[in-house]
C-alpha cells in the first residue's frame, strides 16, 4: 500500500483504513493511529473517525496525513477532508469528523470480537482487546478437513469427493459438507441419487442463527435427526439445499453467525464437528465457495482447520493460492495466535511434461518455480522461531544446528495430471464415484497427503521393541552396533561376517544383472557411500554365485571365484590376503609371484596409457599365477582359464590411497584411465570372456581420470553407481536399528516400496515423527535428520547416517526425558555437529589436497582478530583465506561448498560447516532452509 495509491471514491478510503487496522501492509507499523484513535467509519458522505477522552487532535491529524499524503486537507475554516478522483465537488471530497468518545463507548469498541473475514468492513477499528486463539476441537471430536481454491474449474469439489472414496476405502467415515453456496457442485451430483433431502447446510445456518440456545443444541438436535437418513456407504452427506431451486436465496449466511455477538468467531466449525461427533464420522469434509467469499472465510481463516488448497499451474490460480495463504496467516498474525494447521496443496490438471517422474518430487523448470514461489510464501506467511524443543519440554532459541520448522519443509502436497474422463464427469452418483476411482487420485492424495492429514495412517508393521532390556540398554546396543559398522572397513573378518548387509539398489543391479555373465563394472560413488564395505562383503562372499545370494532369489550361473587385488589399507591385510589364497587354491593355480602392488604402483613410471593397462592386467595374474617364459603374466592367466572351466573376477578398491595426488599429477591420472577405462574394453575382448572385474572408485578420481566423454562413461556405470537416495538412506537407519537388535520389525524387504508416510511410521520408535511433538511445529525427523546430512544437492553417504545413529545413540544415554523414542531430540542435534567434526576429519586424512583446503579455513576462522569465515560467502572471501581457483572448484566438486546462481554467494551445507567452524552469516536461514528443501526433494 502506498499513500500516491488512487483514491477514486470513499469505499478506497474504507479500505485503506481497513488495511491498517489488520496489520495487512509492510507499512503498517509507520501507518498505525496514535493510541487514542478507537475507530474510523466510512460513509459516502463523510469519515468519522471516533477517539478517546483527552486525545490529541494534532496526533490524530499527523497521523491522517501519514495516511493519505497530499490528499490530506486540514484547514481550520473549510474544515478537514480528503480528496478524491471522482469529478464534482461532492464526490471529489470526503470531509472528516472527529467523535470523542466516552469511557464507557471507547470500553464498548474495544470489546467487539473478531470477524473472520476477506472482504473489507467499512469500520475499522484500532486498539481493540486481544481475541484469545479458539479453543481447540474437544479430542473426541472429528477433525474438520475444508477444500478451497482461489478461482474455480480447478478440480476443487473433484478432489474433494476423491479425498472422501479415499478415507472410506481406509474404513473411515465421513460427513461431506457442501459449503459453496454459489456453485453447489455436490448438492447437484447428490440430487440425483437422493432428490428430497430432508436437511440441508441452509437448515443449519438458520437454525443455529434462530436458536435461543447460544450452543445451538436445539439446531444440532435437528440436523442430526434430517441427516440420519442421508448416507450412502460410509457417507452422510449435508447439501447445501433441500431444493437447489434455492440456491438464489440464501437467507442467513455464514457470516452472519459470526456478525452476532452470541457466538464466537469460528462457531460454524464447532457445529460442524459437533455434529460428525453425533453422527459418528471419523472425518468432516467440507467444500468452500471459491475466492475471497465470505462465505468461506468463517471456515478458512479458522486456525483449527486443515486446509488443502487447489490450484492448476496458471499463474492466476498460483498467485490467488498464494495470496489465501498470506490471509490465513495474516489472521494468526494480527491476533497473535500461535501457528496451528498449516495448509496443504492439491496441484491438479498438470500437463504430462510437467509432472514429476515417478519417485521424483521435482518436475520440469516450471513446476519447480511454481513450488517454490508457494513454499515461500508459506514460509513468509508463517514465520516460526528457531526454537529448539529440550528434553525437559522448555524452548530455547539457537541458530546451530539449523532446525527446519514444518512450514520451512515446505508445503505438503499432491500431484495430479489431467485427466480427461474426469473432464465430463457423470451427474449420477454411483457412476460418478466410480469413474474417480477408477481415475486411481483417491489412492494418490491419501499416498501424497498421508502425513498430513487429520487421521494417520494405521501403522504398517510391528514396532515392537525387547522387554527384557531397558531403553538405555538398547541405546547403548545401538550404538556399539553402528560405531562396528562405521568402522568395519579395518576390522577382521571375525568382527563383522555376521552383520550382513543391505541390498540397495545398485548393489541389487550388480547382482540381478550378472546371474549369467561375468561383471565387467566400475561402481562409482563418493567418500562414505560405502565402496570399501561393500568390496569387502563381495570378497567375503567368496564366489560370485554366493553374494547373488545374498541379494537375490535368483538362479545365478556364474560361479566364478573372486579375487581382491587391490584393497584399502584400512582393510585387514591379513584377511584380504588369506582371501587371495583360498581363490588360488579352489581356481588350481598352485604357485604365484609376491605381488606387493603398492611398491610396484610407485616404481612404474611410464606414461603410456597402454603400458599402464598392461600393468594392471599383469597385477591381476601376479596375484594368481607365476609367468611362463618369455610371456607377460596376463598372457598365462587367460591362457589358464580359456584351457578350463574357471573364471575369475578380480575386484579393486583403495585407489585414493594408491594415487594420492590423482587432481594434479598426470602419471596417476594416466593410471587410473588404464584401469578404469581400458582394462574394461581389452577385457570385454577376450573369447569368452573368462576374467570379470569389479572397481570401486570415488567420483572426484572419475572427474580427473576421465577427461573426455566422461558423461557417457558414467552413464554405462550409472546403474551400479553408489549413490544413497533419502529413501535408502532411511531404509539404511532402519536396518541398523533392527540389525542391532535395539529394535524389532522397523525394516524388512518391503520397506524400499512404502509411502514417505509410512516410513514415518516405521522410524517413529528410533526417532520420533517429530523432533518435538507429533503436534509440534518442529520439522519432521526423517526430513530434518537427512536434510542435514546431505550436501545442498541432497546427496547423502551411508557412513554419515550409521555414525549419526551411533553418536545420537550414545547421546541420549541416561536421558529421562525423550522416553517414547531411541534417539533423544537434543542427542540428535549434538550428533549432526559430531558428525560433520568427523567427517571434516576423515576426508583430511584420506585426501591431501583437501586438507589442504581445510586447514586455511580453520585457521582463518581460529583466528579471532580476522572473524570467523561466514556461510554463505563470495568468491573474494574464500580467496582471502589463500585459496586458488582449483581449490574452490576442488570444494565444489566434493560438495562442500555449493554456489547459488541467483547470489552468486557460496554456501556450506550443515555436515560440513560445523566441522570446518564456519558460521552462518546473519539473515542467511531464509536462503539456507530454501536449499535444503531443494535438496531434500532431490534427493528423495
């Protein structure tokens, strides 16, 4: 709002004071009234504005100038008026009067409750008494669930009906209220099937309005007796009239209930629930007129309500979408009530190109802007705290770790596609209901919206946990379980065969894929995604046809010995070579050379791509077998298995510790394209193929190693890359819970294919639904716990999950408090900031040009005359720090650092920031909590 806004006649004054009064302009605090200003009416004819005893006018008047700028006119003769546009002296002027009020009229103005409502009043009033929030819905009472657009013909009483098929297909019952009086989509359809109702929404309203009982259990009485015969199925259903030849007369509207000072603001959605509660209904689903009709609003604006909202992906309805959810929260705002239901999103009739690929939660760019712009929105609209709920149940306010509240998560939502046999829907019931089954939207809102609506979902599986330990117990187990998975890469084999391990998906495409042919894959993926552990569960295995098993039910061919060449260093020597014997021994090959590959790797010298290959062919047959004369060692190991029936397959891990300067020295980049790449293709050569090979590389070595047609190498591979999804990552948490014995039935082979909601429920004994309470404003803790685990991509390694469990685990150890879960809330939190200390750790020992990097940010941000380094930050400032470009770049590649386009600033996801003690600039939470919720819906 602006004071050069046109004023071209009275109602424009009438709502510019409206605005002020609701707090609904950025403007608002310059613009409030002097504190003796109770009121401003607006007439065609005048403005009265009504004040306190002992008021000074010249306040009043500076304050109207404020207002209305150079259209203010104060003159002591002519009198005081403002101007307007219109033409004529009697329309062009509004003349202003002031009242004062006595004690007893000023007490009266302030007491006059609230009024939900969209439209402007022409009275606004100033300094009236708090309104206290709504009492809540009595417990025993169903949920009310109201649908609304901003425009209509988006599909709103569509998904409406889809949202009830869908809570009766769940053995729900439902009380579908038609609400829009103008459209009475519901009413139409249910005429058909029932032409005389005996009781109507209309009914109600007047009743209630008539009724002496300020309760209004005479009008309830009434309505529960005419519904009682108007249920089909599982479902009561209130139309909106008995005879919808009515429809053009609505006598007593909704918001005439709420203009009475018998009843409270939001009385209508107390009947209503009341009334599902006489009718037994687990659900009451209401269907509001479109737009900004006050015929909604005592529904809508209610803060006990949940809401979904229904928009198509044109930029009216999105903006109109977006400006209900500023209304709503403008009301929470202006009364200062606490933040309750946050509404939900229905995105309907989408084009195919737009809609998200199946498991994506991402669309094409529009889609994606489209979002955004509403979970900003959100956000802005419900701006929350940071708060950090303690064990013992009190807040306290802290910027690390960053907590992503419910409405930073983002908007809850569902997609759906257009659907032509929706297009031209049956106006018979039954048909009607049975082609929107068949449409199959009932089964994905109740999929895409299962969290959030008014009922959950029944849990999929047992939670149970063991009786006979006690909850620090299995904490204590827990933990001691995920630190021997997080370290099993240098333990013996004694310490760890017996944990098996979980089958993801491209450990599950190695095998699937390889029942009848040898493996010829390089398994790509970045530090902590679980290269060595999964090399070391393929050598343990023994034979291929073993760790098939292991995976898989079926019928595998290949019973081909494996053979470990090249291992970790954190790996058990002793085991991996003890491995290579038994492969020599059952293959028949009776003598072989010493092969000490680390020694040979540093003496080769060569720079030839092809000698290198040589090389590698020749380190596996040393492992396996001595030369014959005059032959390279390779020569004589094919020679051997082409005379036989043996196959091989020789398996690589380590190369980071091989090749430590992979990123600059161009021998070691020579070696790694001979393995990676050459060795392959010479081996897929050979008749019949008889030597299979298996590589776990880091992505970063890939980056270097492969400097042309690099994307084309990757996408041969990209099936069996090592990359952890959130769902994986989640599925990982639960198997270790399980594994550990701390809990029982979180995790079995169908847990990959459930709902997010679902998954919620699984993982609520390890960690809650929400780091607060399930009613809580808190973030939900699937989401939170992996949103700062990733990098702001939403990539996300295995490791870093297994530590968290262990060090959560360890945490919440002796705590009283957070006993309804394994890993206490403020246990979590201390984690993340463990985790990242260690991963910064980890990642300096293995990889020298990144410790590098790291020690110049940590000595920056340990000197405290200099200021510590801040997130986000620009290029210059990482520069400062003595940082080249290859070093950022080398940043960037490993996900440390991220750079936003629009900012052009540079920022540091949570798992690495507190390790390098970066701190997070002031004001940069907005831009942060966008990020990660991009990177949570990548990464899912």
């Amino acid at each position: 709002m602006s004071t050069a806004e046109l004023l071209l006649n009275w109602v424009d004054v009438a709502r510019r004071l409206w605005m002020v009064s609701h707090g609904t302009d950025a403007e608002s605090d310059r613009l409030s009234p002097p504190k003796g200003v109770v009121f401003a009416q607006t007439f065609w004819d005048r403005l009265l504005v009504g004040v306190a005893p002992n008021t000074e006018l010249k306040d009043v008047w500076g304050w109207l100038s404020r207002l209305f700028g150079p259209r203010w006119i104060h003159h002591a003769d002519d009198g005081n008026a403002i101007l307007l546009e219109a033409q004529g002296e009697s329309l062009n002027r509004l003349p202003v009067e002031v009242e004062e009020l006595d004690a007893d009229e000023v007490g009266e103005w302030r007491k006059v409750p609230f009024h939900p409502r969209f439209t402007p009043l022409r009275t606004a009033r100033f300094s009236r008494e708090q309104e206290p929030p709504p009492a809540d819905l009595l417990p025993d009472h169903p949920p009310i669930l109201a649908f609304h657009s901003f425009k209509g013909g988006v599909g709103r009483t569509l998904c409406a009906l889809a949202t009830t098929l869908a809570y009766t297909a769940h053995h729900k019952k439902v009380l579908l209220v038609d609400a829009d009086f103008e459209a009475p989509g519901i009413s139409f359809l249910f005429e058909k099937r029932m032409p005389d109702p005996d009781f109507a929404m209309a009914d109600l309203l007047t009743m209630i309005h008539a009724d002496p009982d300020p309760k209004g259990d005479n009008a309830l009485a009434s309505a529960k007796k005419g519904i009682a015969g108007q249920r089909l199925g599982d479902v009561y259903i209130l139309p909106c009239f008995r005879h919808l030849q009515d429809s053009v007369s609505l006598e007593i509207r909704p918001e005439h209930l709420v203009a009475s000072t018998v009843h409270p603001p939001f009385f209508l959605s107390d009947i209503l629930s009341r009334l599902g509660k006489e009718l037994g209904v687990d659900v009451v689903i209401v269907d509001l007129r479109a737009g900004l009709s006050d015929l909604s609003s005592p529904i809508i604006l209610d803060p006990r309500i949940k809401r979904i909202l229904v928009a198509n992906a044109s930029g009216q309805s999105i903006r109109g979408t977006q400006f209900l959810i500023q209304e709503i929260g403008k009301v929470l705002k202006n009364n200062q009530w606490p933040v309750g239901n946050l509404p939900a999103l229905i995105l309907n009739q989408l084009p195919g190109t737009m809609m998200p690929k199946k498991g994506e939660s991402g669309g094409d760019e529009r889609f994606n802007a489209i979002l955004e712009s509403i979970n900003k929105t959100l956000e802005q609209a419900f701006p929350q705290q940071s708060e950090l709920t303690k064990d013992d149940g009190t807040t306290t306010t802290t910027e690390q770790p960053l907590i992503l509240t419910s409405a930073e998560e983002g908007i809850a939502k569902a997609y759906l596609s257009y659907n032509e046999p929706l297009a031209a829907l049956s106006d018979e019931w039954e048909d009607a209901m049975e082609t929107i089954r068949d449409s199959l939207i009932p089964n994905k809102l109740w999929e895409s919206l299962q969290l959030w609506l008014p009922i959950k979902s029944e849990p999929v599986s047992s939670v149970a946990t063991s009786t006979d330990e006690t909850l620090d117990e299995r904490r204590q187990r827990l933990c001691a379980f995920a630190d021997k998975l997080v370290t099993a890469e240098g333990t013996s084999e004694g310490a760890t065969k017996d944990m098996d391990f979980l089958p993801i998906l491209p450990l599950t495409n190695l095998a699937n894929d390889h029942t009848s042919k040898l493996p010829i894959v390089v398994s790509i993926g970045a530090k902590g995604a679980g290269k060595t552990y999964s090399y070391l569960n393929i050598a343990r295995s023994g034979r291929w046809n073993a760790f098939v098993k292991k995976i898989s039910d079926d019928r595998c061919e290949i019973s081909a010995f494996i053979l470990p060449v090249l291992w970790s260093k954190n790996a058990d020597q002793q085991e991996m070579q003890s491995t290579q014997e038994s492969c020599r021994k059952h293959a028949n090959f009776q003598k072989h050379l010493k092969l000490e590959l680390y020694r040979e790797l540093s003496g080769f010298t060569s720079d030839d791509l092809y000698e290198w290959r040589d090389f590698w062919a020749n380190a596996i047959a040393k492992s396996l077998i001595d030369p014959e004369d005059s032959c390279q060692p390779y020569e004589s190991l094919i020679k051997h298995l082409q005379g036989g029936t043996r196959q091989i397959i020789a398996v690589f891990d380590g190369l980071e510790e091989a090749f430590p300067q992979f990123a600059k020295d161009s021998r070691q980049q020579t070696a790694l394209r001979a393995l990676l790449q050459e060795l392959p293709n010479w081996l897929r050569t050979l008749p019949g193929m008889p030597l299979g090979l298996i590589i776990f590389v880091r992505q970063d070595m890939v980056l270097h190693a492969i400097p042309q047609n690099r994307t084309q190498f990757t996408d041969k591979f990209k099936s069996y890359a090592l990359r952890w999804t959130w769902q994986e990552a989640l599925e990982l948490a639960a198997w270790v819970s399980d594994k550990s014995t701390a809990t029982k039935n979180l995790w079995d082979q169908k847990f990959a294919k459930l709902s997010e909601a679902d998954r919620s429920t699984c993982l609520k004994p390890l960690w809650g639904y929400k780091l607060g309470g399930d009613e809580s404003n808190e973030a939900v803790s699937n989401n939170w716990v992996l949103s700062v685990l990733s990098d702001l991509r939403g990539r996300i390694q295995g490791r870093d999950v297994v530590r968290f469990l262990s060090l959560a685990a360890k945490e919440s150890v002796r705590n009283t408090k957070s006993t309804d879960r394994l890993l206490a809330p403020a246990a979590m939190r201390a984690a993340i900031q463990q985790c990242s200390q260690k991963k910064v750790e980890e990642i300096g020992e293995e990889n020298a040009p990144l410790k590098e990097v790291f020690d110049k940010i940590k000595d920056r941000t340990s000197a405290k005359s200099q200021g510590a380094l801040l997130s986000p930050c620009t290029y210059d400032d990482l520069g400062s720090l003595g940082l080249k470009r290859e070093q950022v770049e080398l940043l960037e590649e490993n996900g440390i650092i991220f750079l936003d386009p629009g900012e052009q600033k540079y920022h540091f996801p949570e798992i690495f920031r507190h390790g390098l003690n970066v701190e997070r600039a002031a004001g940069a939470r907005p831009k942060v909590v966008s990020l990660l919720r991009q990177a949570r819906n990548q990464g899912r």
